[in-house]
C-alpha cells in the first residue's frame, strides 16, 4: 500500500478556519496542526476546492474519433480544470450496446486516462442492458429522446421497456430530451426554433410517460426554463454553456456556438438561472470536434462543444461576480455529483476523497490555444476564468502550474459489477 503522506498547509476552510490538511492513502486523515509529511504544500495563497466530478463527457478516440480527442488528452484536459473525475457518455463509435464493445472502451480508457473514470452503456433497440450492467457500466445513456450527433433517438417503445429493465436492476437512466420540428436547420437562430423550449418539455413529459416503472432519471442539459418545469422526481443537469452563452451577438452561421440543446436567446439563459436551486448538477457535456469539421457548412457541421477544462474556471470567475455562493458551486460540481457516482466525496473532513484544485485569487481570460483538448477552439474564448495551479487526485499532485504528473487511474464501476465497492 502507498503510505506517502502529503499535507496542505494553511488551508483556509469553509466558515473561515485556517488549518493543515493531511492526507495518506488517498484520504484526508487529519485536519488540524501540521503532522510529518512526505510533500507540503503551502495552501495561504489559494483558494482550494474539492475537485470536481463532470459526469457527461465524451472522450471520443477509438480508431474512429481519436483525431477529435482521447482519452488522454481528454482527461489532461479534465486535470487542468480541477476536474479528477469524469463520466464517459456511450455513443461512441461503435456504441456501448454490449459486452465486448463496453470491455474495448474499458481497455482503452484504463490504458491512456490520466485521471478516474466511470462509463454509461449505451440504450438502443439492440443493447444488452444486463450484459452492460454486469460489465460495470455506471450509468445508462445518455438515451437520445431526441437525436444528435453519433446518437439516434429510441422509440418510445424501446424506451418504456430500457426503462422498465433499468428500473428492475436498481440503475439510473441518463436522458437526452429534445423534440426536433422539420424545417431547414441554416444558423443558430433556427436551430434553436427547431429544438425549442416547448419541444424540451415535451420530450420531458414524453419520458415520464414511459417510466412506467419509476426508473430513476437524470435528465442531461436542461436548457430552458420551460424543460425544467416539466421535470418531477429526477436528477437535472444543466451546462455552463447554457448557463453563460445566449444568442444576441452571435454570428448567425458561428458553428463554435452549435450544440444540441441550442444556445438560446437571452430570456432562456435568465430562466435557468431563476431556477438555480433546482440544478442539482453541472455537467460540460465535452463533445469536441476538429476546427475543419465546425468549419464547414452550418447544416452539416456536427453539433458539440469542448468543455471539462473550462466548466469550473468560468463558473468560478462568474458566480465571484453575481455574488452566488461559493458552497452551491461545489455542491452541483462535486458533491451531489460525487453521490449519484456513489462515491467518497472530496473534501476537507477526515475520510473525505482526497481530491482538491488549488485556485489562485487572479484571473485570466480564456485562451484555445492554451487548453490541452485537441479540438483548440471554444465558444468561450476571451471570457474571464480562474483555472488551478496545482490539481491533487487521490493525494498525490497530478498537475501543476502546467505540468502533469502520472498516476495510474480509477475504473470507477457501477454497482452491478462489484456490489459494495465504488473504486478499483
């Protein structure tokens, strides 16, 4: 077992405490007075945060998409944001419909994640939703109630019965809710009247209908108001993407901006605000593509926007801003987060996952080509953030000031596979 100690020194605490922290074994041990240590670091000039848990990120790769990102470029990414732990979303190419293509995706993460990791399964009309259970997937979905790219959406027959077997294994289904109207999808202003508001809360109520055996939701990037509303009795996520971008100001045909749901007009984006103290998680929902596919023509360029390394430093810089507690931030990025994962959650009380980002009281602004995603452009470029300087997982510093330190990872399983354990 590794027994090196490291203790962060001068830690201001929630409720305004200055104390040491330290930490063995992956595991805050002690807080208090200063305790020997392997590694110390000096704490008084950070603003430190329990790292954060992004469950909706796709980290691409595979011989089909690994041009778009990988698995460690990806979780790089996810390192230099404060983000320790990430959730893989199943439509990959091929998707996580069974065994032996949920086992590839294994192996590949396990072989080149840089930090801990979970994977939904995939839920189509041919998934082997027990097979994928036992194989170790955490989640189920995101299940497309509503198309995007490299993910069709199920009938509502497929759905009620995913549901009702989902249900039946104790698991949670992950939900993608959007209605799509025909018409010529040409800017991000049509794009955004095609999969409207109204056409999210009947996806939403469409759902419900066919959980007719109260499988527990997690309904992904709710982005409206009016979506919100419809949800009962579920787990709501929204993106910082809906929560800072709107559409006035945006060049009709900037496809850095086209993302499924849209980017909204201005009144969405208060309205998910209004309704902050429902959000129970924020998610990236990373989805990069290559600059030469959002080049092309509005109609065919693929929808999705990179996102794990800016979601905290952007929200961080914001919500300092609008005066919002700091407390809610941690809670939707990491605490809740880290629950509905089902596991330890990080933070500063001894038995806590040892996972923190040490943030500096400065900000800069967003720049693409000092991000580590492969993709090397974002829709938030320009706009402030605070992005950490030092990154701890599992008690041991796995980044800092722009340098990454390897440590193997975590396969973090879903409960069919090893019923009392959350960690391998």
């Amino acid at each position: 077992m590794d027994t090196e100690t490291l203790v962060l020194t001068d830690l201001h605490l929630p409720g305004g405490r200055v104390a040491d922290i330290t930490i063995r074994n992956g595991i805050v041990s002690h807080v208090g007075s200063s305790e020997p240590a392997d590694t110390k670091i000096s704490c008084s000039r950070y603003l430190v945060l329990p790292a954060a848990v992004d469950l909706h990120v796709h980290m691409r790769g595979g011989n089909e998409q690994k041009q778009k990102e990988d698995w460690t470029t990806g979780t790089q990414s996810a390192l230099a944001g404060g983000v320790t732990v990430v959730v893989d979303q199943p439509n990959t190419i091929p998707p996580l419909t069974n065994a032996a293509s949920f086992h590839t995706r294994l192996f590949e993460a396990k072989t080149n994640a840089w930090c801990n990791f979970a994977i939904n399964a995939g839920v189509t009309a041919d998934s082997d939703i027990s097979g994928l259970w036992k194989s170790g997937a955490l989640h189920f979905g995101e299940t497309f109630a509503g198309p995007s790219s490299y993910g069709e959406a199920v009938s509502q027959e497929v759905l009620s019965r995913a549901l009702s077997e989902i249900a039946g294994l104790g698991g949670l289904a992950s939900i993608h809710a959007e209605t799509v109207s025909s018409g010529k999808d040409s800017d991000l202003f049509s794009h955004h009247a095609l999969r409207c508001p109204d056409g999210e809360a009947e996806a939403v109520r469409l759902v419900h209908h066919c959980n007719g055996q109260h499988c527990r939701l997690y309904f992904c990037h709710v982005s409206s108001g009016t979506g919100m509303d419809a949800i009962r009795d579920a787990i709501i996520e929204v993106t910082p993407h809906h929560l800072l971008l709107s559409l006035p100001g945006r060049e009709p045909a900037d496809t850095r901006f086209l993302v499924n749901p849209p980017i909204r007009p201005e009144y969405d984006r208060k309205e998910l605000w209004k309704r902050w103290n429902r959000i129970d998680v924020i998610a990236s929902d990373h989805a990069p593509h290559t600059t030469a596919e959002k080049s092309g023509d509005f109609s065919s360029a693929p929808s999705g926007i990179p996102g794990v390394e800016t979601m905290v430093p952007l929200l961080l810089a914001y919500m300092t801003d609008k005066q919002i507690p700091l407390s809610d931030l941690v809670a939707k990025t990491s605490y809740n987060p880290s629950r509905i994962a089902g596991i330890l959650p990080a933070g500063f009380k001894p038995g806590n996952r040892a996972d923190f980002a040490l943030y500096p009281h400065s900000r800069t602004v967003v720049d693409p080509d000092l991000l580590h995603s492969k993709a090397k452009w974002t829709p938030f470029e320009g706009m402030e953030a605070v992005f950490p300087e030092v990154v701890i997982r599992d008690g041991k510093v796995a980044y800092r000031d722009g340098s990454f330190c390897y440590h193997a990872p975590h396969w973090i399983s879903g409960r069919g596979y090893i019923p009392e354990t959350r960690i391998e």
